[in-house]
C-alpha cells in the first residue's frame, strides 16, 4: 500500500464516525431546505441546523451547516424569557469552516464557543484546528496545531493525525476548556491543553496539574434537558446559500426524566416559536401554528 493510499483509508477512518455522531444530534431530513445546491459532503440525512440547549438550559445555539465558498457555517446565540414566552437573540456570527466544525461547546452563558477541526478534513491538519471566539466583543482567534503543539507533539500529529481524546472538560469559573483527559495526559500519552477563552489563548503547560478543582466537568456529563426540532412553512425553503437565515419555526420539549432545577423555571411539556422577522427574537405560538398541525 502506498503513502497516498494508506492517508486516503485513514481519512475515511476518521470521518466515518464523526459521521455517525453528528448525524445523531442532525437527524431531521433535509425537508425544509432546498437541497439544489446543498454540498455534496453532507450526508442525505443531515438537516441544515443544530439546536442545542445543553451546558445551560436558558441558552439555546443554533448552528447552521455552511455552504461551502459560497457561505461559511453560522452560529447564533437566544436566552429563554419572559417566563419562556420568546427566546431573545444574544449573538450571532459567521464561523470560520466552510462547512462545519467537528466539535463544538458553548461557554460562559452563550458568550464564548470553541470549535475544532473541520468535519471533512484530517484531525488537525488544517487552518481551524482550534477556534476561540468571544462573542461579546466580536473577536476571534484561529490556530493551526503548530501554533500551540509542543514539537514532541507536532512529530506525534504528523503520524498519528490525532492531538486531543476528548471528552473535554470545562471550568466554568475560570472559562477554560481542556480537551484531554487529565489521566492520559499524565501517562504521557496525549499533550496536557488549555483553551482559555477571557485570553482567546490556547496554552500547553509542561507541567500537569494532579487534579482539577470539583467544579470542572465533562462536555459529554451535562444532562440534557430540552430537546429541539425546527421547521418551514412548505414551499417557503430556504437556500443553502442565504446568509444567516434561521428557522422559521422552533419547538422545545422537556426531556422525559431531566432533573426539574435543569429545566427552565420548571416547567414540564413543550413550548412552540415562531420567529419574528422585525425583531429577531422567537415568540410562542400555538401547536396548530407548527407546520403540518394545522
């Protein structure tokens, strides 16, 4: 087997099953969206968002798939209130991956988000290996792994195409984000990582902590309390290639055994939006209001 082939069945290994990952969390066909110029990368079962309400139940992301050069990925930001009554816009903007990114966490109440990697490209060997962004003040920061890896580090990439294990674990105090298990990274076997988001820096200590403060926690241990769809009124699609265009439509259900001081306010059952062009936010609606209820 040749280098070229042996890197070609290597790509494939390592995109198949984040893959199978997204494709769980994006599962809604690709009904509400015209698929004329859909990028052909994505599989047929992918839809063009993902809604998310998971590190803090008031917070709800939205990240739409991009278009490729004609329009990159997009991320906006609301907060449930007036008793879940709308869903306010806190911040939007346009990522850096063409497409979209392989992982992505939310911190700090929806200001910060860290991305990594691109979906359909080597794990690392790209311009978006790691990017920070600080919403509020509209900065951004991208990394390359040879901006932050230490050279034992980069020889270990350039073969194994692999910097990070996951699950990642968050400070929610100190708004840091550290991508590798602290156990691996004290038998040597992955860099020891700190995304700092108030510095927008990726730091590689050469020491490793023994432990990390009771507070931290797993992206992955976070329960998830709501679960979201989105729709279109039929024959009103949405073009891939329109910027920032939202779902007309967003429906919340609470999780069936979510921990009740999880959920919004308490509440139990599911709530209907319907976005308000005016003003941007999500107000509810009635059921009958959801496409296909009427």
């Amino acid at each position: 087997m040749t280098v070229s082939h042996f890197r070609k069945l290597l790509l494939i290994l390592l995109i198949l099953p984040a893959c199978a990952s997204t494709e769980r969390s994006m599962g809604q066909a690709d009904k509400d969206v015209s698929s004329m110029d859909r990028p052909q990368a994505y599989p047929i079962k992918w839809g063009p968002y993902e809604v998310r309400s998971k590190q803090d139940a008031r917070q709800i992301s939205i990240l739409r798939l991009g278009a490729g050069p004609r329009r990159k990925a997009e991320y906006s930001v609301f907060d449930w209130v007036d008793n879940g009554e709308r869903l306010r816009p806190l911040y939007q903007t346009e990522l850096k991956n063409e497409l979209i990114p392989l992982t992505w966490d939310a911190l700090g109440c929806g200001r910060f988000l860290v991305t990594t990697n691109e979906q359909f490209e080597l794990r690392g060997t790209g311009d978006n290996a790691v990017v920070l962004y600080d919403l509020a003040r509209g900065k951004v920061r991208s990394f390359r792994v040879d901006d932050f890896l230490p050279e034992k580090w980069l020889e270990h990439q350039r073969r194994n195409f692999m910097w990070w294990s996951g699950p990642a674990t968050i400070d929610p105090d100190l708004l840091q984000l550290y991508p590798n298990e602290l156990e691996r990274a004290h038998k040597g076997r992955t860099p020891w990582l700190v995304f700092d988001l108030p510095s927008l820096s990726v730091q590689a200590p050469e020491s490793v902590p023994k432990s990390l403060p009771k507070r931290t926690f797993l992206n992955t241990s976070v329960p998830i309390t709501w679960d979201w769809e989105y729709a279109n009124l039929p024959g009103q699609a949405i073009r891939w290639g329109d910027r920032f265009a939202l779902p007309q439509f967003l429906y919340a259900e609470r999780r069936e055994g979510s921990a009740p001081s999880n959920s919004f306010a308490g509440h139990a059952g599911k709530f209907y939006y319907r976005l308000d062009t005016t003003t941007g936010e999500y107000v509810r609606c009635k059921a009958s209001d959801w496409p296909g209820n009427e």
